[in-house]
C-alpha cells in the first residue's frame, strides 16, 4: 500500500465511489476542501468581491455551466471605450472582461444580472440565507444530490449551510466575516 499521508484522499474517493464513507488523513479531507463546498465558498467569495477571478471562473464554471471555451472567448482581454480607465486600457479583471462583452452573450449578461442581484440581497442578510440562495442556484444543489456519491457530497453542502447558521448566531459580520473564518480554518485545517 501507499502512504496514507499522501495517497488518502485517493483511498477515500475510491471507496466512497463504492457508498462506503470514508476519510483520508491529510488537511485535503477538511471539509472546505471538498470540491462542492469549495465552489459554494468560491460563490460567497465573488459575492463578497466579484473582481476575484478565480472563484468567479469556478461559480461561471459550477453553477452556472460555462465551460472553459465560453469564458475564454468572453474573457479575453479588451480594451476600455469611457468605461472609467483611459480610452484604449486593457481591463484586467475577468468580471470587467465579462461584464464588456456582455452585450455580445444574452446567457452571460443573464448569468452576471443574477451574481448582481444576489450580491446586492446578501448585505445585511443572515450568511446562510445567502447561501442557501447560492446553494439553489441553477439546481446546483440537486446536481450535487443526483451525482456519484451525491449524499455525502450534499451532507458537505449541508454541513457548510450548518456553519454559515452558527457563524450568524454568534456573529453578524456578513459574507466578508464568514469568509473570514472560512480563511482561518482553511489555514488551521479545522473542521474534517
């Protein structure tokens, strides 16, 4: 066998993959790190700051299903007509890349209302209502259900929706101060 410290996570995939539960050791295992949770705090991360690229590619990507060539045509740089840099600059944050060529996509313009509504909903709102909401978006939980290892996948978006319930009793820092935490346990490897 392969040493657990390096090899666990496969060992815990492939016998889930047979609807045994299983953990791996290592950090990987925590919670957070689990790929439908990650996407769920990558949505709260764009909610928080849209101009963070790589959970912005992650939501479009997860939750929203534009596949890589989509966002490479509608990402690629342009450059700036009046929009709030000199004429001619090129905009270097994917959402203002997005957001440019919106006009040209009926589907992304929809998909980038949307994150803008649900941005706007999330101040001043309790962190797990907002997730809740995010979890919902375009059935992106249901296909977590209806997955391989669908329940124990759910149980981690649930388990999420359980942490963002406890941070807003104790806490009413927002989005910003339940990412906040998310960070620090990422860090510290909290919560497998």
């Amino acid at each position: 066998l392969r040493s657990t410290r390096t090899h666990g996570r496969k060992f815990a995939d492939y016998l889930e993959s047979f609807g045994v539960p299983a953990r791996a050791p290592e950090s990987r295992d925590n919670l957070l790190f689990r790929p439908e949770v990650a996407v769920m705090t990558s949505f709260l991360r764009v909610l928080d700051n849209p101009l963070n690229d790589i959970p912005l590619a992650a939501v479009l990507k997860n939750v929203y299903g534009l596949n890589a060539e989509f966002l490479t045509e509608f990402g690629r740089p342009v450059r700036t007509q009046n929009g709030g840099k000199k004429d001619g600059e090129e905009v270097s944050y994917l959402a203002d890349r997005l957001r440019a060529r919106a006009g040209e996509n009926e589907l992304l313009a929809a998909v980038l209302r949307r994150i803008d509504r649900l941005r706007e909903a999330a101040v001043g709102r309790p962190v797990a209502e907002t997730l809740r909401e995010c979890m919902n978006e375009n059935g992106f939980a249901d296909a977590v259900k209806n997955s391989k290892n669908g329940g124990v996948n759910y149980t981690n978006l649930v388990r999420l929706l359980q942490l963002a319930a406890d941070f807003d009793k104790q806490d009413h820092g927002g989005v910003y101060g339940f990412l906040n935490l998310v960070r620090a346990m990422e860090r510290s490897g909290d919560l497998s």
